[in-house]
C-alpha cells in the first residue's frame, strides 16, 4: 500500500497531510512515528479510505484506489484497528467475533476455521467468550479487536496506537504479538506515540511533521544515526533504546 503526494484537508482549507509519501512494505512492519498533531493517524485514515485526499493518490499494488470506501478495503485483505475503541461493548466476546465474519456468513466452515483460529491466538478471549466486551479491561478489548481484525485473514493491517490507555503488562504482549505478525505472512502499519516500542519491532520507520515526511529510513539506520536520534529525542522524553 502507497500514499503518493497526498494532500487531506478538514473543513475544506485546513491541510494536514500536505505532499505525503509513504509506503507500506510487504512482508514487514512499518513505522510512523512524530509529535503530536503531526498527521499519522491522518494519514492512517487516509490511507484506508477514511479521509479523502484533496490531492495525491492511495494504491494498493501499484492500483490507484483514492475514493474507495472502507469497507471495499476488506476485499483487498486489509483491515485496521483505530485507537479509539471500536467494539460493540453490549455484545458478547463472540458475537464480536461473529460480526467480523459478516462478509463470509454463508461459508460456515471459514467461519468457524476463523473463529477457532481467532481463540487460539487470544486463549482468554475464548475463557471470556461470553463476557460482555464492554465490562473486559482496555489491555482485552484491545486483544479482542486485534482478533476481531484477524478473523478477516489480512495481508495488511494497520494499526492506531494500539497501546493507548493499556496497562503497561499487556502493552508489552501486545507488542510482541505484533512483531510476530510478519512471520505469519501479515504485514503491519503501526502508527504509534510509544517511540521506544515503535522503533524496537519496527522494519522501516517514518518520522513525520507538520503533515510532512521529515525523514524515513531502515531501523538500523535510526539506531546508528545520531542526528535522527537526536531529532526524535526532541519530542520525547527519553532516548531510543539502543
């Protein structure tokens, strides 16, 4: 998936995204990391048909989609799990789940084969299957749209701060998890204010600002430079782990 010279605007002339570039690399995890208010959650959102550009193009291998709707992203394999909650708390673990095979509903066999599979990445979603999802902690419902997103068997998906307001415990499984996620043929978008984590299980990182590409370039490139070090360490309050 690619960003190409794309522009995106709220209320019509207020440009967040101005000129951006960024690809996602197959196979692997991507990065993007920068200040608060820089554009990655925007670019995130344009990204998977959330936003429309004013300017600029999406494309998924190399074919230009800027327009399509979200929901015609599934049928490219790619899903997303935004940072604000997305769940329908009233519903039970499993009916989530359920809900996440709508596309597929007729084929039982695939939607059990999702499910089972959905329960043996996340045990204690099946040991809460019947659980309200909204009465599950942060670090679960986290967990569970995780799976949620899965059931749909992605080649690509993108992530939003999937850590914000998670215990720091299940933080840290949740990042292992994702960094296991391109062996299992997956790749990953991880849009993240967590800059230690992000640069630790990342592949290829970008540093925006201002709705601008700063600087890109591989992990090992971040962590052997010290003036990109140093740039990051002007809007956190630590340093990268070497």
């Amino acid at each position: 998936m690619e960003l190409r010279e794309v522009d995106v605007a709220y209320h019509g002339d207020i440009r967040i995204l101005q000129g951006l570039s960024m690809a996602v690399r197959h196979g692997g995890i991507t990065g993007v990391i920068g200040p608060n208010g820089a554009g990655k959650s925007t670019a995130l959102r344009a990204l998977y048909g959330l936003l429309k550009p004013v300017a600029g193009d999406v494309l998924i291998e190399g074919k230009r989609v800027t327009g399509m709707p979200p929901w015609e992203f599934i049928g490219h394999r790619v899903a997303m799990v935004p940072q604000s909650r997305s769940l329908f708390g009233e519903l039970s673990v499993h009916d989530n789940l359920l809900l996440a095979c709508w596309t597929f509903r007729k084929d039982k066999a695939r939607v059990a084969r999702a499910l089972d599979h959905a329960y043996d990445r996340f045990p204690i979603l099946k040991d809460r299957r019947t659980q309200m999802a909204g009465a599950m902690s942060g670090g679960q419902q986290r967990f569970l749209e995780l799976g949620r997103a899965l059931v749909l068997e992605p080649r690509v998906l993108l992530l939003d701060e999937p850590t914000a307001m998670v215990a720091p415990k299940l933080s840290a499984e949740i990042y292992e998890f994702i960094a296991s996620l391109p062996a299992q043929g997956i790749t990953v978008l991880l849009v993240d204010q967590n800059v230690r984590q992000c640069v630790r299980i990342s592949d290829h990182l970008y540093v925006l600002e201002l709705g601008r590409n700063k600087v890109d370039g591989s992990a090992r490139r971040f962590g052997e430079d010290q003036a990109l070090r140093d740039l990051i360490a002007q809007w956190v309050d630590y340093r990268i782990d070497s």
